[in-house]
C-alpha cells in the first residue's frame, strides 16, 4: 500500500473489535489512503460474479437502503 501498488484490499474482520490486530491496521491504513476495502467475502463474490459476467455500469442501478 505504502507504494501505491494496491487498489483494492479485501480483509475479513475477525471477531471483536481489537485495534491491536493487523487487520484492523491494514482496513485503516487502507482507508486513509482512499483505497477500496472489502470486509465480507460474500460481496466479493457478488464483484466477481458481476465482472465475470461483463456486465455493464449503465445496467447496474443503485439503491438506498437508509430508512
């Protein structure tokens, strides 16, 4: 990250919320520099599907989910 060779970093939580761990450093460090983080590995399916499968962005719509 440091080298500005990464885009996207995929990092699964474990449980707790312990800043000691090296996941929580690598998710922050990831986020200060604006760099795309996935924390559940069934959201990278779903990237990885719609990829695959050449979708295109003017298909894809958005949805809020606030209430």
């Amino acid at each position: 990250m440091k080298n500005d060779e990464v885009d996207l970093v995929v990092n699964t939580p474990t449980k707790g919320n312990d800043s000691k761990r090296d996941g929580f450093h690598i998710r922050r460090a990831a986020i200060e520099r604006n760099l795309g983080v996935i924390t559940s590995l069934d959201t990278l399916k779903a990237i990885v599907d719609i990829k695959s499968k050449e979708i295109k962005d003017e298909t894809l719509y958005i949805f809020e989910l606030s209430n």
